[in-house]
C-alpha cells in the first residue's frame, strides 16, 4: 500500500513540476515577443566602399560599432578609418549615428557630422570610402 501511494506521489510531483515549466517557458517567450512593439526596424546596408563590405545588411538590435578595429561590429579596414570611427544607437523608435572623435570624421548626406544626429529613412552615412544607407523597413 505505501509503494502505491509513493508511486501516485512521484506522478503527481512530475504533473506539477511539468506545469511549472510550462508556465515559466509560456511567459518567457511572452517576454521575448513583447520586447518589441513596432514591427518596423532599422537596418543599414553597405552601398559602397570596400569589395568584401559591399552588400552588407544589418539589422539594428542594439548598438552597432563602425571603426577598423577588429572589435567593431562593422569593420572597415581603410587607413582614412579610425579604430571606433562612429556608432550607430537605438533610443526609442529612433536610430542615433554618433561620430566616436575620429580623426577624419563621419559624413551624413554629405554633410560633416559634428554632434550625433537623429536619421531618417533613406539617410546616406559615408566612413571613409564605405557608403552605407540607413532604411526603416
């Protein structure tokens, strides 16, 4: 009699640890979906510059690093480009490009970058030989 009422036991505490799990991935995946609300998201895609960087598409997660470091999440290996040369952030629904004090600067529509700048849709961003196109698809 106690062994079947051990077994019973052992079943039951399976069942539950079983709902448990189930609940904690249900919301888990709850909280991943829910991160973002906007289905629209930035991406930059590299127009010219350097053969092996032509063709380029990254979406934007999160900050995005241009420079010539290896460390860079987009490296340009020119001698016109700085280590971290500028930096690409998300704030919000808004993509922000901020020139990291590089020594020959970032062009955004041709125009030298002083302070960071909110951009636009369609925005042309040249680092060194490298022009890369700012879309929000």
């Amino acid at each position: 009699m106690i062994d079947l009422v051990l077994f019973v036991g052992r079943i039951l505490f399976v069942v539950l640890l079983y709902i448990f799990l189930f609940a904690v991935m249900r919301t888990g995946i709850g909280l991943v979906k829910g991160q973002r609300k906007d289905p629209a998201i930035w991406c930059v895609d590299v127009e010219k510059g350097p053969r092996a960087l032509r063709g380029l598409h990254v979406d934007m997660l999160g900050p995005v690093v241009v420079g010539r470091s290896p460390n860079s999440d987009i490296v340009i290996d020119e001698p016109f480009v700085s280590a971290t040369h500028a930096r690409f952030t998300l704030q919000g629904p808004a993509l922000v490009l901020e020139d990291m004090n590089s020594t020959n600067g970032t062009l955004v529509n041709g125009r030298p970058l002083t302070e960071p700048i909110t951009l636009r849709d369609g925005d042309e961003v040249q680092v060194g030989d490298a022009v890369m196109r700012v879309s929000r698809r």
